[in-house]
C-alpha cells in the first residue's frame, strides 16, 4: 500500500524530515519493513503551510521519490511548521498525478494508507453521496480521494471525528450490501493547518501500523546529546506509518481502532468507532 509523515511543530526544512532520518520517508520508498510493500514507488507527494496562507502547497509526481531530483532540489528550500509526506503504492487505480497524495480542499489536506476493498463494485454508489457542490473537485479515481470528500461532505469543517466515523460507517455499510465482509483498512492523516488528526482503523481489527512521537522534552531527558531535540519547541510531533529511526523511546504504536489530534495547547487521544450519528 504506502508510506506516510505528518509534522507538526517548529518550522524546519522539509530535508530534516524527508532525507535525513536513518529511515527516512526516502528510505522507506525502496525498504519499507512494516508495509505491504517493500517498495513504494508508484508516484509521491508533499503538502505544506506558509505563513500567512490557509491553501497548502502541494508538489506531486508520478515516478518514484529515491530518485526525484526536483524534490531532491525543494527539500533544502521548503521551510514550515507543518507537512505531510506521501509516497505511494497503487492498491489498482491509474499511477497518475492526479492519484497521489496529499489531497487538497481548501484549507484542508488528507492522505490515507489503505485501501476500500470490492471499490470497484461500490464507486459509483459512493461518488454519488458526494455533496454535489462538491463533486466537481474530484481529480483522481482513488478510493483515497472519494474518502476525503465523503468526510468534506459529511461535515469536516465544522467536527473533523465525527465526519471521519460517518464516512467510515457508510463504506462499510455499503461495503457489506455487496458482499465484502471487511471493506475499509485505513490510516489516514487529515489537517487544517492548525490542527492535525490522524486515525487507525480497520473493518477487521487489523490496522497497518502508525506510531507518534514521544514529548520532546522526555526525548530531550532521554537523549541529552540530540541536538535536533534541542532545536525544536515543546509541541513538536511526528505521526508515521513506521518509525524513521531506531533513537529508544522515541516511538509509540496509535492504539487500533483509534485517532489522536496535535494541536496547540496539547494532544489528546480518543477511540474510534465508525458511528451514523
């Protein structure tokens, strides 16, 4: 399936995130060890936020990101407080640009690892639940993408879980009127630019992995001798499909059947559970 990151924190260079780590997002594309896939490498994407702007950015390209030297080239100039990081493996749907995350409406990004299983038998059915108002925005043929705007029109906006849980309840519903007995296998990353909500679910209880980053300044009283640890505010967090490193107690598993929201003031965590409501 694929590999993603989401930062949030003091403003760095996307190079720290996407290059350096002994793991990195980079590293993963070609040896990836928690994923489906060993490789991912059909098409990449990143999103950020500048200063003084709600729209993200977005750069995306269909080849493989090892060995992308237009990325190579943004990562030592791209700086910001928040990015999301993508790199993809097709579950079926076309390696176009179109297909890779992240998606943007708005204000808002998503990105998801995972798949609608039986999505062909159920497309049409889901795409037609879209807001109309809505509908036209649609780029690609992913079931990623017709998850995120199911979750814009049930309401992502004004109570992001909630609109997630409904979302999810209906695939499934729909799912299990055409015979799949486990349709959704989702985690997925979603973001306005000032808060961050990632989530871990699947039909079956068997979720791909996710994990966050401890608190910085328990990382900091860990490993005293870090020097990025040094340079990063109290709030800074990483939400990874697996751990860009091996640095002890620097990574937590996300619980299944649950999301977590980053946000000033501090983080909480909640449990999930796909509602109609």
């Amino acid at each position: 399936m694929c590999r993603w990151l989401a930062y949030s924190g003091s403003p760095i260079l996307l190079d720290t995130l996407l290059y350096k780590p002994a793991h990195s997002l980079i590293d993963q594309s070609l040896h990836s060890k928690l994923g489906v896939e060993t490789t991912n490498g059909d098409g990449f994407g990143v999103g950020w936020y500048t200063e003084g702007n709600d729209n993200p950015a977005l750069f995306k390209d269909i080849g493989p990101a090892w060995n992308n030297r237009n990325l190579r080239e943004l990562a030592d100039h791209v700086h910001s407080p928040l990015f999301f990081a993508h790199i993809r493996a097709s579950t079926g749907t076309a390696v176009q640009q179109t297909n890779c995350h992240p998606f943007r409406h708005g204000r808002w990004m998503f990105m998801h690892n995972g798949a609608i299983a039986g999505f062909h038998l159920m497309r049409r059915e889901l795409m037609l639940l879209v807001d109309p108002e809505l509908y036209a925005d649609i780029g690609g043929s992913t079931d990623s993408e017709v998850m995120f705007y199911l979750a814009l029109t049930y309401g992502l906006d004004e109570d992001p879980p909630a609109a997630v849980a409904r979302m999810a309840e209906v695939v499934e519903r729909t799912g299990h009127e055409h015979g799949v007995e486990f349709p959704l296998q989702m985690t997925l990353a979603i973001t306005d630019g000032v808060r961050l909500w990632a989530f871990r679910y699947s039909s079956g209880r068997t979720s791909r992995s996710l994990f966050y980053s401890s608190k910085v300044e328990a990382l900091r009283r860990l490993h005293p001798d870090v020097r990025f640890l040094r340079d990063i505010s109290d709030e800074t967090r990483l939400i990874v499909s697996e751990p860009l490193g091996d640095l002890p107690g620097a990574w937590h598993e996300v619980p299944e059947s649950s999301y977590g929201v980053i946000q000033p003031g501090g983080d909480e965590m909640y449990s999930f559970i796909p509602s109609a409501a």
